[in-house]
C-alpha cells in the first residue's frame, strides 16, 4: 500500500518581501516560518525548503543506512547523519545544486571501509537520494566513532 503524506505552505506577498508559512499535516512538524531571505541570506528564526530537503534526506539516509547494515548482520548502534542542501544562483535562475550526507556511526564488528561502502550503498538506495538523482550532486562523508 502506497504511502502519502501532506504538508501545506501559505505565501502572502511579493517574492523578495513577503513570507509564507509551511506544517505538514501529520501533526509532527509544526507551523515554521518560510521567506527569500531565509532561503538566500540568513535564516533568521525561519526555514526554507532546502533546510526541509536536508532534513528528509539526513532522515531517509539514515534508515536506508540502518537498514543496510542490518542486513549485513551488523546493525549500528547510533547513526548521526548531516545533510546540507546547497541552493544556489545557476544561469538565470535558482537551483539546488548538491547535497552532502555527513555520517557517524557507532557500529560493532565492521570496519571503516565497510562502513564506508555501506553508506555509498545506502545513498543510493535511499529514496530521497532516488528523487534528486540526475538532478542534484550527492555526496557522502562517513566515518566510525
């Protein structure tokens, strides 16, 4: 059975003035403040959808990284995964260009090579990592604690 899940945005005003609101409908993420320059310049106190990009990607990566690793019989004990979303000026327009996956892992019995091999595995098996493929620059940086 296919899964779908809701979020809404409100937008009030012109691009570079107005400001907007987004929550997803499940109840777990909250009301946040959107705006350009939350985007483009400093947060200031709001989001953006590249920062909500990275948020899910940093989460689907590290299940797809659970899981992984759990099928090789070495199931991790702590996963602390980094996402960053780079959105950036290209030609005209605006682009998400790259996302770095930083992770750290405390995993029993493998090696870092392993690991490493896991988490290139897990970035492209993730289904976020599936959406922005052949559009978005992936890139993964792991290590064991």
């Amino acid at each position: 059975m296919a899964a779908k899940r809701t979020a809404q945005a409100v937008w009030i005003g012109d691009l570079a003035h107005g400001s907007g609101t987004v929550k997803g409908t499940s109840g777990a993420l909250p009301e946040v403040a959107v705006s350009w320059a939350s985007r483009t310049e400093a947060p200031g106190g709001k989001t953006s959808p590249e920062e909500l990009l990275a948020a899910a990607h940093a989460s689907c990566f590290s299940m797809a990284l659970s899981a992984g690793l759990g099928r090789q019989q070495k199931p991790p004990k702590r996963l602390e995964v980094s996402a960053t979303a780079t959105f950036d000026k290209v030609g005209d327009g605006w682009k998400v260009t790259t996302v770095e996956l930083d992770v750290v892992g405390q995993v029993p019995g493998i090696s870092a090579a392993e690991f490493s091999a896991a988490a290139s595995a897990a970035s492209q098996g993730c289904p976020i990592s599936a959406a922005l493929k052949g559009n978005v620059a992936i890139s993964v940086t792991a290590r064991l604690q």
